[in-house]
C-alpha cells in the first residue's frame, strides 16, 4: 500500500530527501507522493513534522 500526503502538508519539504526512490514531487503548494513508484519504506511518513503522510 502506497503512501499518501494529506493536505496537512506545510510543503516544508522534510520529506523529499527521506525517500530512496525520489517519489515526492511538488504539487501546487504541497507535495504528493507518486503510488505507483511508492516502495512503501515508510521513511518520509517518519521525517514529516505534522503527521502528513500516511498509508492509504
């Protein structure tokens, strides 16, 4: 199960970074995660300072 960026995101981009497979783009004012590339690590759920991401 991919993960998924509410709309809670702040776009402070702590994320980005977090992911070995580059999945989280900018989208308008925040950030999404592309599904179909989403390894399902986990790791950008645990940088996200305000619980933004989560599994769908």
């Amino acid at each position: 199960m991919a993960y998924k960026i509410s709309d809670a995101c702040l776009a402070c981009g702590a994320c980005v970074d977090t992911c070995p497979v580059s999945t989280i783009v900018e989208d308008g004012e925040k950030y999404k995660i592309l599904a179909d590339k989403c390894t399902d690590c986990g790791a950008c759920a645990g940088s996200c300072p305000v619980e933004a991401i989560s599994q769908e």
